[in-house]
C-alpha cells in the first residue's frame, strides 16, 4: 500500500481524452474537489465548451492528440504547471488471430494505449516530479490482467500500458509523485455502446479514481466488475484468463 496520498484541493491537473465519457468524468469531480485548475485534453477543444461554461477559468481546454510528437511538446510547454497527470485518451479496435484486423488493430491500439501515455508521461515527467504531492496515472483496463479473445490487441495494448506502470513506479519508488494504473472493466461510455453487460457510469469511476488518488492506491478498481476480477487475478491468475477467454460466447 502506497502512503503517496494525494489531496486533489489547490492542484493543478491535466486529463487527456477529457471531451467525453471517463475523461470527462474525471475531469468534472477533480473540478468539484477543489482542483486549483484542470488542462482539459482533447483533439477538438470546440467540444469542451460546455465545461469551459460552467467552470471558467479553472478549466483550460488544451489541444491534444496523444499520437502527435508535436502536439504533446507543446502541451506540455503550455501546461507547465501541471501536478496530476492521468493518461486517459485510448481507443478500442477491435483485431484478432481468427476474427481479422489483427496487426492494423494492433497499430491503432498500441499507438493510443499504449506509446500515448508514454509519451505524454515523457514530456510532463520532470515537471511531475516538482511537486509535494503529485500523482501519475494511465488508464488501464480490467484486460489488462487476462487477454479478452474478442479484442485480443486492445487487450495487448492494456497489458503494456500496466507494465508502464508497474516500471515508473519502480522507477520513482524515491519521489513524491504517487503512480497508480486505473482498471476500469464495462462502462457506459460511447466506447462500450455495442456491449451487452452491465456497465459502470463514467461518474461513478471517476468518482472512484479521484478518491483513490487521494488514498494514495496504486491499483484503482473503480467498479464492481473491476474490483471483482482485480481480487481474482492476485489469488488466482488462470480463472481470469479463463473467464476473459469465454466472454461472448453462446451459453
């Protein structure tokens, strides 16, 4: 247990992929703890008016596209002042051995998932480290502990993503700045649309995240089925693979 905890009131944070769904959630409950000012990330800022209305100068829409080298350099010029990082952006594409898609999906998905938040953690680490009580997080996902066949390569790309995590904590086992990997399963985000399951609202995780940030967790199972499956990979690695490997299939 990390005792990095994290008061989220008077901090300055940065949210990629902050336009809609967990992003936008996270953003909105770090507004409404008392974050000091939020970078709201996203590739069409004109989608952030909204916030922007209700939250006025503690929310900066921030031009951001996580595949871009150039747009990262200069967010992070932009976002100099920046505490709390959560890499947020991803994408689902859907690739398999069998079902198709298999090595463009991998592309896309490494792209955003996984080489994204390593890149925007790059450019904002030393800024990061400056502070007190600072935190890093990447959104994971609860397939980051057993591949889900169907979307085999997303699954690959959140499993990478955890590695990250697991080597910058290592990495800043020294620092003040809490590094914590977010495993949501099933929301109900325009992500998720096409899934058949229960799902989680975005408020409730972020809800979950920001509270986690502040108990100073280093794994945040911000829902039931997160949580769930988060307790049976530690005892038992194998029924999770199992339980991923027969998802959406015929009873």
């Amino acid at each position: 247990m990390s005792e990095k905890n994290v008061s989220i009131d008077g901090k300055v944070a940065l949210v990629s992929g902050s336009n809609r769904g967990i992003g936008k959630a996270i953003t909105i409950e770090l507004l409404e703890r008392g974050a000091k000012k939020v970078y709201a990330g996203a590739r069409n800022t004109n989608l952030l008016n909204d916030l922007k209305e209700k939250y006025g100068e503690r929310l900066v829409p921030l031009e951001l596209d996580v595949t871009s080298d150039e747009s990262i350099a200069k967010a992070a010029e932009l976002a100099s002042d920046v505490e709390v990082l959560i890499n947020n952006a991803g994408v689902f594409d859907f690739g398999s051995f069998i079902g198709g898609n298999l090595l463009s999906s991998l592309d896309n998905n490494l792209k955003v998932n996984l080489y994204g938040p390593v890149k925007l953690t790059n450019a904002f680490l030393e800024t990061l480290k400056k502070s007190d009580s600072g935190a890093l997080a990447i959104v994971c996902s609860a397939v980051s502990f057993g591949n889900m066949p169907m979307g085999l390569t997303y699954s690959v790309s959140k499993a990478a993503a955890h590695s990250v995590v697991q080597g910058l904590r290592g990495e800043l086992k020294d620092s003040n700045l809490l590094v914590s990997g977010i495993y949501p399963g099933p929301i109900d985000t325009e992500m998720t649309k096409d899934f058949e399951m229960d799902k989680t609202s975005p408020e409730t995780v972020a809800k979950s995240v920001v509270k986690g940030l502040e108990g100073g967790k280093e794994y945040i199972f911000p829902d039931p089925m997160s949580e769930q499956m988060g307790q049976l990979y530690f005892s038992d690695p194998k029924e999770v693979e199992k339980q991923f490997a027969s998802f959406g299939e015929e009873e």
